[in-house]
C-alpha cells in the first residue's frame, strides 16, 4: 500500500481473491502486485501466526453474524480497525479503529492512523485486550445455559 507521504507497506488479503474479478484487476492496474499478497484459503491451524504477525488488523466487512477474527486479532495484540456495520462494532467494543466500509477514505484514514502512530497502536492493543477479555466460550456456554433455564420454567414438563 502507498500513502501519499510517501510510505508503503504490504498488504495482505487473506482469504480467495478471483483472477478475473475486480480486486485482481485493481491490484494490477495500479502496479501494487509486489505489494500486495493474496493469501488464498489459510487452514485454521495457520490463522494465528498470520494474524499475529501483522502490524494492524483491518477488518472491512460490510455483513458479518459475530466477527469472530476482529477477537482472534484483539486476543493475539494486534490493533484493530474495522468496519462500523452489523454486529462488528458491538464485538469490537472500544477496542478497535471503526470506519464506514463504503468509504475508502475512511479505511485509508483508519490504516494510515494507526500504522503511523505507535502510540495509537499501543493503545488499540491495550482496549482490544480488554475489551476480548469480556468474551469465553465458558461464558457463552453459561449464557446458553441460562436461557434455556428461563424458557422452560414454567413450561409444561418442565421438571
């Protein structure tokens, strides 16, 4: 990626980008192949070390039903800038960098924040931790547990 101050970084698109679809054709109209890098599918097991070796965690999703990788990112102190649409903002919590995933300017503005203050990086590290610790699958377990309890007290059968 290349700012207008004249830094530049590698980009990293984790997940299938198609050969013949519009990101390719933008990566290659603007000359950015030797900086940008399509990972294609990453097995589960690699996730981590990928996630956990990037400088920011951008999260661009306009749809999403939990936002799972936003906590991955937070869990493993990456900072975080991510999409202000659906449930992402509620996962996210104060621990991360929103923006509108409609607006370049904005993704652009969010990324050149924080790679360009250590002190914003620190600091998203410091709540994404935070704010990651609030969420355990014991916890959810519970949650469950409980709702199941209130819905069938008092319901016909119910022991």
């Amino acid at each position: 990626v290349h700012f207008e101050d004249g830094r530049t970084c590698a980009l990293v698109l984790v997940g299938r980008v198609p050969a013949d679809g519009e990101v390719a054709a933008t990566i290659d109209r603007l000359g950015l192949g030797d900086r940008v890098v399509v990972t294609g599918y990453v097995p589960d097991a690699d996730v981590a070390a990928l996630i956990g070796n990037a400088v920011v965690f951008a999260f661009p999703s306009r749809y999403e039903g939990f936002g799972l990788p936003v906590l991955e990112a937070q869990l493993l102190g990456v900072p975080v800038v991510a999409s202000n649409a659906a449930s992402i903002p509620e996962v996210a919590g104060d621990g991360a960098l929103l923006f509108d995933p409609r607006s370049v300017a904005e993704i652009v503005s969010a990324l050149a924040t924080t790679l360009g203050e250590a002190d914003v990086r620190a600091d998203l590290v410091r709540r994404g931790r935070t704010n990651a610790a609030r969420f355990s699958w014991e916890r959810a377990a519970r949650a469950t547990r409980e709702v199941y309890r209130e819905s069938f007290v008092g319901s016909p059968g119910a022991a």
